[in-house]
C-alpha cells in the first residue's frame, strides 16, 4: 500500500458515496450539491492521472458551469420540486438487479482480459504538455475537423436551448 | 503503483450508479444528473486507458475523446435543461412520466 | 509533477482547516443565548411568508447558458494558446473559423433580446 | 546560497539538512516542509487581511474626505484586532430551518477558494508553491469554488432574500468570467505556458504593453468577480438585505468579509503577475529577494487603484452591469483576442520592437473603434433622464434669492 493507493481509495470512496447520494437524495438541490463533490473526486482522479489540464477543466466546466446551471434550472422548476412522495418509479427493485447484473459483466469481462494483469503501472509521461495537445488540435493533419464540429455543436446548442427556454414578452401578456 | 483495474473499476461502478439513477428517478432533472455521472465514468476509463497505453507514444485520440465529451456533456446540460424549463412551463411538473406530451 | 499537485493538496487541505478551526474556537468562545425572536427568519423585522424557496426568472438560466457555452469554448482554447508560438497561420485562421461560429451565437441570443435583464 | 541575497530558499535549504540529518526519509521531509509552507501561507494571509482592512478604511475615509479609523493605537492601526477580538467573541445565530451542513460550509469554502488562489503565485523568482502548469486555469477554476459558496450560503440560510442575493452574485460572477476567460488566453498566448512562473519569466516586457486592452479588459473583471463598488450589486445594501450572508454572524459573517477582503488583494497580486510582470525588476538575477519587494510594490499600486475606484465612482444597476459585460466587454475581449492573434503570428518574433509597435497601435485602434461604436449607439438611443418635479422645501425663506426666482 503507497501513499498514491490510499489517496486513491479515499477518493473513490468520497466519489462512490457522493455519487450514490446523488441519485437518492430526495431534494433535488441536495442531489446537485452532492454532485459537485462527485464531480470534485473526479477532477482528483484526473490529477492522479497527471492528466492536470482536464482536472482543472473538470472543476472548471463542471463545477463552474454545468453544475451551477443544474442549480439555476432547479430553483427554476421550484414549485413542482417540494419534493414530497417518492423519488423513484416502481422500477427501483428491478433496476437494482438489472445494474448488478450489468455491473457483474463489465468485472467478469474485465477479468477475462489478458493484457489488463500487465498494466500495473503508468507510462512515463513526463509532464502532459498541454501545448501538444493544442498543436494536434489544430494541425492540418490532426483533429481539426473534431475541433470545429464541437463549435457547431456548442453553437446549436446556445441557439437550440435559447430558442427553447426563452420566453418572450408578448407571448406572456 | 495504482494499477490500472482501479480506474476501470471505479469506472464502472459510477456508470452503475449512474444508470441506476437515470431508469429510477422521476424527477428530469435528477436524471440529467446521472446522464452526467455516467459521462464523467466515461471519461475516467478514456483518460487511464490513454495513460496506460498511450502517453508515450504521442497517441492524443483518448484527450481529444474526452474534450468531446466534455462539449456534448455542456450541449447535453443546456439544451436537456431548457426543455425541462420549458415543459415545467407548460405542464407545471419535472416528473419526466407525466411529460408524455410527444407520445402519439 | 505529481509532487506539485501533493503540495497543492496540501495547501487546499489547510485553507480548508484554518477558516474551520477559527469558527471552531470562535464556536467555543462565543456565547449560546438562542430565543426564537432572534433565531426567526432575518426579513427586516417582518413576519415571514410563505416559503423561502421563491420562483426565480428565467434570466438566471439564460445568463448561465450563454455563460457555459462560452466557458467550454474558450477552455477548448487553452492548449491551442499554449501551443501559439508552434502553430502555422493556419491554425490562427482556424481558431479565427472556431470563435466566429460561437460569435454568431452571442449574435443570434444579442438579437434575440435574451441578454436583456428586464 | 547566501542569505542576505535569497533568504526563504536559504531557509528551506537549512531546514530541510537539518530534518534529513535526523534521519528522516526526503519524502517525509518535504511533505512536511510543504505543510509548513501551506501554513505559513494561509496563516500570513488572513493575518495580513487584518493590516487591510484598516487601510482599506483609512484610505477610504480619506478618500471621502473623513479621518477612518484613529483611536485605537497610532493612526487606529489596532482598530482590525480589537475588532477581530470582538468578532470572535459574538454569538452564532442559528436560525430556523437551515440547512446545516451547507450553512457552515459556505463561510470556510469562501475563505479557501480565495487562500487556495495564493498556492501557485510565484511571489520570486525562487519562491513560488505549486509549479503547475495550469496555474492560470486553476485560479479561474477555484473561483467556481466561490461561487459554489455563495450558492450554499444562499439556500442554506432558508431565507428567501438570501437566496435571491445568492443568484444575483452568481449570475454576476459568472457574467464576467466569460470576458476574463477570453482575454487570459493574450498572456498564454505570449508566454507559451499557463504555468504562472513561465509567465512571468517571459514577461521581461510586461505584457501591460503588449496587450493593454486585455488589460484593461481583465482589470475590470476582476473587479467585477470582487464585488466591489462599482460592481457591489452583490452587498448592495439598499437594494437587497445584505446579500447572500445577511442570515450570518460572528464569525460566520466575518469570515465572508475577510473572503471578500483577500480576495481583493488577491486580484491585485494575480493581476500583477500577469499583466504586470510579478517580480520582474531590475537587479532581480542578482538578488532574488528583491523580485519580492518589487512584487509587493507593484500589487499595492494595483490595490491602490482599485481602492481608487471603489470610493469614488457610483453604483451600476443591475441591467447596466449585465449590459457592459455581454454587449461591450466579451465582444471586444473576442475580438481583441483575434486580432492580437493575427498580427502577432504575421510578424516574425525577431524583430520586437516592430511586433510590440504593432501591438500597441492595434490595441488603441481597437479601443478608438469601441469607443466610436459606443459614443455612436449612445447617440442612436440617448439616455432617458428621469425628471420631475423637485421636491417642495420645508423652509423655502434659506434658498438664495435666485435660485428662488427661478423656482417662481
């Protein structure tokens, strides 16, 4: 057991705990706020990566933003959440099973693959330099293509959600 | 060292959490939540699997896998959100059974 | 580079604990003298209505979306920044492609008056 | 090493042979000297906060023409401690139905998303913490963490006016990280790195001169995610209660403050390492110590200033702050952005002083072109001046005889 292990099973606890909390706590805006720790526990995990450039951009575009307009849309949609009665369908039983068995796969086929015994530990990458990334980004011969789609997916979401949520003055009158 | 199972491990059973929430819960946006919880399991195992296999080599598809989804996580959040406002604005409810408007 | 980010571990551990122990002591050292007057609900000295859980306005939710979309683009440009002094005029020209895209969509919500706080 | 010329690594040096010396493993060795320093830190942080808040009230009081604080000790220097004394001694008040655990959290998580800022300043060129290379995200990172604080605060407190204070500053905060975001990338640009140490090592220009409008630009954000005047839409208290704490006291509350405070100072320092060139100076490769002073100097002129504008300039409402942000400011950083871009990439990085010439014309180009495009909307859509009729004067014999006649 190193130091890395331990600092690695504390952190997948808080992350298991807060991320089942999250999808059982009755108010919503609990459920929110226990999914910012998940989502802190995960820019942890990123970081013992070494993958630093996405830890911080997990924080900072999940906590920052995602989770914030997580909370915007639940204070939006208070009247409906006094959170009285059940929080879960009739499914929660069968579901249960469902997952377990799912998750019983992925360990079994997890076991079954031979070259995982061999990866004990990470490769040595210096320190992730994060200008390498952004010269594949926009090489000629590297993910351009990737990196403008996302603007056109960014920008049809900004029009798409806006067209949607948006209310306008006369309708309202 | 933290070998690599750990990761796949903790991977997996946060997108089994997160599929638990999204088939049980009622309320829209607590299955936005875990949609977004399996997103960040999927990125866990994207991220080891190129530290494991592919930080020497200069191989970037795992990093630039995980900004993707990373944007369509931010697309997903927005829009899912809007539509949730939107139809709370009509129906006066969250409760994604009884937002069954599209059903023929 | 993993001994930076212990030390950062660190140092956030300790922000954390230094502002809890100093409420901690403060806790021990102040007075406990609870009555309900002074435990009511703060509004100016008027009695309470209703629940505290008011409804917000739709603007909130504007402001964060457009706040988000651009946040995610921009993080997207931080590695092509660092990489700027490697990056060929094309890739300028790219980026240039990727920020008027989003631009047109700070147009199109400007246009559309949602960035109105009314 | 000598002492005089460097003294903290001269320090860390000694202790760290002195602790090995005792037998003790290095890795023990530096997490402990890494404890030490975070508390060091984080200690000499908040005790400074008390040194500024006097001056921040002296400075204000002579600002609005009044002394500040003068009776405890010299110039009332001891008025923060005889106050913090009496802070830490005052009653928590809980009130009814509030959510503990999140009621408690956002006075410590305030505070430390604002501490956690000073983990990777470089305050020399040997004395630095946490080298990482996403330093400069990491600061705009840790400020979500702030906002997070407000949130909790806000519905913590079962308070309805909370919680709407809490939404009006979140919604400002956010608002202006956009623009600050946008015109962080110039300096990345420039430097190569967002480590803050390699910033500022390329900064032997600062970058004030190569990007002035990001500057200004980031200069009035951070403000803005301050909440100062004129951004204190967030404690203004005539509009709103008191803001996202008004349900705190005792310490809880001072806590807020002395977040609010350090965060100050903290923005000043931040601007200082990128904008203004952190420790550079002449004489710094000779005697590192000396970057630290320089550093101190140039923070507090920045502090100064915004001190400056804090006690003179008026309050925004609530529309016109939104509207600055998204129709001047995050237009202009994209395009500033751009074009910095361009004409840096068109001119070979040999020939400085053409490159920082073009820069700077650019630069004011840009800014006389907003400047135009403001002033022309302006003219477009005039500001609407409420008038009415004045209010009727209890004793209308004081006015002077013309102002009478007028009012006849």
């Amino acid at each position: 057991m190193t130091g890395m292990q331990i600092l690695f099973l504390i952190t997948s606890a808080v992350v298991l705990f807060s991320s089942i909390m999250s999808v059982t706590a009755k108010r919503m805006i609990h459920s929110a706020l226990w999914f910012v720790l998940a989502l802190l526990g995960v820019a942890v995990v990123f970081a013992m990566l070494e993958a630093s450039f996405f830890a911080v951009v997990q924080v900072l575009v999940y906590v920052g933003a995602i989770a914030i307009l997580i909370i915007f849309a639940t204070m939006l949609t208070r009247r409906a959440l006094e959170d009285k009665g059940d929080q879960f369908n009739r499914a929660t039983l069968v579901t249960l099973v469902i997952v377990s068995i799912i998750f019983a796969g992925l360990v079994v086929s997890l076991k079954s693959w031979a070259p995982l015994q061999n990866l004990t530990s990470p490769l040595s990458a210096e320190q992730l330099n994060v200008g390498v990334l952004g010269l594949a980004l926009t090489a000629p011969d590297g993910f351009t293509l990737p990196f403008e789609v996302t603007s056109i997916l960014l920008l049809a979401a900004l029009i798409g959600a806006i067209y949607v949520a948006y209310e306008r003055k006369e309708k309202k009158k | 060292m933290i070998p690599l199972y750990w990761y796949l491990l903790l991977a997996a059973l946060i997108f089994c959490i997160g599929l638990f929430g999204v088939i049980t819960r009622r309320n829209s946006v607590g299955i936005l939540i875990s949609i977004e919880l399996m997103l960040n399991a999927a990125n866990i195992n994207l991220l080891a699997f190129w530290r494991y296999l592919y930080a020497e080599t200069g191989d970037l598809r795992g990093q630039v896998f995980v900004i993707i989804i990373f944007v369509v996580a931010a697309a997903e959040a927005a829009v899912g959100l809007a539509m949730i406002i939107s139809a709370y604005r009509q129906k006066q409810t969250v409760v994604a059974n009884e937002i069954d408007t599209m059903k023929g | 580079m993993l001994n930076e980010w212990l030390y950062l571990g660190i140092f956030l551990t300790i922000a954390l604990a230094i502002p809890a122990a100093a409420l901690f002591i403060a806790g021990l050292l102040s007075p406990k003298k609870p009555n309900p007057i002074k435990d009511s609900t703060y509004e100016c000295g008027m009695e309470t209505v209703g629940v505290s859980w008011v409804q917000f306005k739709v603007q909130y939710y504007i402001y964060g979306l457009v706040f988000l979309v651009f946040d995610v683009e921009t993080v997207l440009l931080y590695p092509w920044a660092v990489a700027y002094n490697k990056v060929a005029l094309y890739g300028v020209l790219e980026v240039i492609l990727f920020v008027a895209i989003l631009a047109s969509g700070l147009l199109y919500v400007w246009r559309k008056g949602a960035l109105e706080w009314v | 090493m000598n002492f005089i010329y460097d003294p903290v690594p001269w320090v860390i040096n000694w202790l760290t042979q002195l602790l090995l010396g005792w037998g003790l493993p290095i890795n023990l060795v530096n997490t402990l000297l890494y404890l030490v320093g975070a508390v060091l830190i984080c200690l000499g942080a908040m005790l400074f906060t008390t040194m500024l808040i006097w001056a921040e009230r002296k400075i204000g009081g002579r600002f609005q023409d009044r002394l500040g604080p003068n009776r405890v000790g010299p110039w009332g220097i001891f008025q923060s401690i005889a106050d913090m004394l009496k802070i830490f001694t005052k009653e928590y008040i809980n009130p009814v139905g509030i959510d503990k655990i999140p009621f408690n959290l956002a006075p410590i998580l305030a505070v430390a998303a604002v501490l956690a800022i000073w983990a990777v300043i470089p305050f020399s060129e040997t004395v630095f913490g946490a080298n990482i290379n996403v330093a400069l995200l990491f600061i705009i990172a840790i400020g979500g963490l702030g906002e997070m604080a407000i949130i909790l605060a806000g519905f913590g407190s079962n308070n309805k006016y909370a919680l709407l204070g809490a939404f009006r500053a979140v919604a400002q905060l956010i608002s202006y990280e956009v623009p600050m975001v946008i015109v962080l990338l110039i300096p990345v640009m420039f430097s190569g790195s967002m480590g803050l140490n390699e910033i500022v090592q390329a900064q032997k220009i600062p970058f004030i001169i190569y990007a002035p409008v990001a500057c200004v630009i980031f200069f009035i954000c951070s403000i803005a995610e301050n909440g100062r005047a004129p951004f204190d839409l967030i404690e203004a208290d005539s509009e709103l209660v008191a803001g996202y704490n008004i349900e705190y006291s005792g310490l809880k509350f001072g806590m807020f403050f002395v977040a609010d405070f350090l965060h100050a100072f903290t923005s000043a320092i931040v601007f200082t390492t990128i904008f203004l060139g952190g420790w550079q100076g002449p004489g710094v490769e000779q005697m590192p110590v000396l970057g630290g002073a320089y550093m101190l100097i140039k923070t507090l002129v920045v502090y100064f200033l915004m001190l400056a504008i804090r006690f003179t300039l008026p309050r925004f409402r609530i529309d016109q702050m939104m509207a600055l942000n998204w129709k001047i400011l995050t237009p202009l950083a994209l395009v500033t952005l751009l074009v910095t871009a361009l004409v840096d990439k068109s001119i070979p990085h040999e020939m400085t002083l053409v490159r920082i010439g073009a820069l700077v014309i650019v630069n004011v180009l840009l800014w006389l072109l907003a400047d135009r495009m403001i002033t022309a909307y302006r003219k477009r859509n005039p500001i609407q001046v409420v008038t009415g009729k004045a209010r009727p004067l209890a004793r209308p014999e004081i006015l002077p005889v013309v102002e009478k006649e007028a009012a006849q």
